[in-house]
C-alpha cells in the first residue's frame, strides 16, 4: 500500500462575486426579475398618476428589453454553446457588457431614452458578434436554430437603432418581430424535446416549411399592426391562429405530465389564442384594450419564463436541485394564469363600456409585482447564490 505524500490540494473557497458571475444566466435572469418588478411598479404609478414618464417608454422599451432581453442573453450565452458543441463564453466577455447593458437599460428609463436604447443596441450587436462566432466555430453539424436566434436577436437590435435614431415608437414591430418570434423559436425547440424526453414518445417531425413559414407569419402580424394595416391584421391573424393551431395539434402535448412541465405546454397552448384575440379586436371597432398582445404577453411569455426560469433554476443551481415543482411553485403557476384572466377581464369590460375595467387594470398589475416578488422568493437564493 503507497500513501501519497505530496502536500494536500488545497480547495479554493469563491466570493459571493465569483459564484454570481460564474453562470451567466444568474446575472441575465436576476436583473429580469427585478427590471420585472420595478417596471411594473411604475407601469402602476403611471396608470394612476404618480409618475409623468411617458408610459410607452416604461411599458414598452422597459418589458420588451429590460426584462424580456435580460432573460434571452441569460439563455443564448449559455445554449448557443451548446447547441453548437462551441466551448463556453467565457466570463470576461459578458461581466462588463452586462454592467453597461443594466446602466443603460436604467438611463433609457429614468434619464434620456434615445440614449438609453442605443447603449443598449450597441450591447446586443455585441453580445450576437459574439454568439455569430460561437455558432460559425462550433462543430455542431445542424445550426439552423442558433442561426435563426440569433438573426431574431440582430432584428430586436436594428429595430431599438431605429427608433432611438429617428425617435420612432415602433413598439408593435419590436412586440412580435423580436420578442414574440424569439420566444416562439425557444420553445418550438426547448418544450417538445422536454416532453417526449418525459413521455418517451417519437416527436413529430416538423415539415421544413413550419420554422420560415413562422417567422413570416409573426412578423407580418407585427407589420400589420405597427402600420394600421386593418384589413391585413384580419388576414394574417386569422391565417396564424389557424397554422399555429395546427402546429399546436401535431406537437400532440396533451398527456399528463409533471406540472414544471405542464406549464410549459400551457404556456405554449395560449400562443394560438393570442392570433385569435387579434382577430376577434380586428372584427371590432377599434382595439380593446390590446386583449391579443396581451394574451401573447402574459398568456405565453409571461408563463414560459416563470416555467423556464423555474426549471433552469433548479437545474443549474449548486447542488443542483431536482426539477419538480413544490406545492408553492404550482400556486405560482396558479397565479400566473389568474393574471392571464384578470387582464383578459380588463378588455372586455371595456368592450361593454364598464367603469370597473381600470381597477382591474390595476388589480392585474399588482398580481404581475406579487407574482415576481414571490417567486423571487422561492428562487432568488439560487440565482443569487447565497
């Protein structure tokens, strides 16, 4: 029997710093949490007069990209790796970027917009050089869905360049152009692959058409609306809750699964409605109280990023934990789709010329800070690494 007599290794204790920044999606998924509380605090102080901020600026720019972009580089700086079998990113490429992103997000905000949204443009042109050259030296064979990531991620770049130049509000284009295709793409991959990982059932093999044929159809549902284009929102949201529907249908999610995975599937299930709402306002004489964008807003949006931001979570935090869903967390998912409700009640009270709809306007912003604020709760210690 030899021992060993070399002096024994000695083990390196991190700083908070170093475990915070040491996962990028921790810093990405912390600030869209908090930009996710504090915008809406101050979409509410908006709504009932407190504060003399242009509320496109805060409702818009601040969901669109302080919370919803945060989120995304959280999820592309750590996939675009892997899906292209590239190595890491490493730390040094995304720590500053993401402090400079955070000060401009703060100064499109509270200080001077234009400036704001340019910082913050020229810090997406960076972060999708970087993941360009991630996708073009990785030794993945197919790369169709980092390529069409990131080119969505370049399109929510060119368009925040364009109405920061010419001060444009091109909050619709940049609604479904950019954040609803972007979201679309992540869960067409990420939510079947879950699923028939769970079930161990053969996926449906998507025709090569469904993902150019998508990316068409959303963006000129964007196009339609961002130009007043009425009669061409009737068309194109009637053809796109009929595809999407059909896509939904040939996915064939529909056995009981987990509830982290459940919500996911929901999730995925109120995008199609959300062209339906489009189509039913495009019938009506003008908009109720945007009942579509919100269905795609909270309905899908919102209820994938608390499914996803709770799976990743508590499959990348240290230990890991295992991915289930405790009873808090199914009431999180619970309130989420009562949020859904609430604000899809808003819009049709308005439709039947209530008084009530404000409040419940209001009502529907205070459970969006309670739901972040609680889940924060459940999950910031493992995003934090406290």
């Amino acid at each position: 029997m030899q021992f060993s007599t070399s002096p024994n290794p000695q083990i390196t204790k991190q700083s908070w710093k170093e475990r915070f920044c040491s996962q990028p999606h921790q810093m990405f998924f912390v600030s869209a949490i908090f930009f996710s509380i504090f915008i809406m605090i101050m979409t509410l102080f908006s709504l009932i007069g407190k504060i003399s901020l242009e509320f496109s600026t805060i409702h818009g720019f601040g969901l669109n990209y302080a919370v919803f972009t945060n989120a995304f580089l959280g999820f592309l700086i750590t996939v675009i790796p892997k899906y292209n079998a590239a190595p890491a990113i490493k730390e040094e490429l995304y720590i500053k970027p993401w402090i400079i992103l955070q000060g401009g997000f703060f100064i499109g905000l509270l200080i001077n917009a234009q400036v704001g949204k340019l910082i913050v443009a020229l810090i997406m042109f960076y972060f999708a050089k970087i993941f360009y050259s991630t996708i073009k030296e990785g030794k993945a064979l197919i790369k169709e869905d980092s390529i069409y990531l990131n080119s969505i991620f370049i399109l929510g770049a060119v368009l925040l360049t364009i109405e920061a130049l010419f001060t444009l509000n091109l909050s619709y284009l940049i609604f479904f152009a950019y954040l609803i295709n972007m979201v679309y793409f992540v869960a067409l991959r990420m939510i079947p692959g879950f699923y028939f990982t769970y079930t161990k059932i053969n996926p449906w093999q998507k025709p090569k058409f469904i993902k150019p044929l998508s990316f068409v159809l959303i963006t000129a549902v964007g196009i339609s609306l961002q130009f007043d284009l009425k009669s061409l929102v009737m068309i194109t949201s009637f053809l796109s809750f009929i595809f999407f529907t059909y896509v939904f249908i040939k996915l064939n999610m529909f056995k009981k699964t987990s509830a982290i995975l459940q919500i996911l599937v929901l999730g995925f299930a109120w995008f199609p409605l959300g062209f339906l709402g489009l189509f039913i306002e495009s019938l009506l004489d003008g908009s109720i109280l945007k009942l579509g964008l919100h269905i795609f807003a909270l309905g899908f949006v919102t209820t994938l990023l608390i499914g996803f931001g709770s799976r990743v979570s508590l499959g990348h935090a240290i230990p890991a934990q295992p991915i289930v869903a405790d009873e808090l967390t199914k009431w999180l998912f619970v309130l989420t789709q009562v949020l859904v409700f609430t604000r899809i009640t808003a819009s049709i009270l308005v439709l039947n010329n209530s008084t009530m709809f404000m409040n419940i306007l209001h009502l529907s912003a205070t459970i969006w800070i309670f739901l972040f604020f609680a889940w924060t709760l459940k999950y910031g210690k493992y995003l934090l690494r406290v």
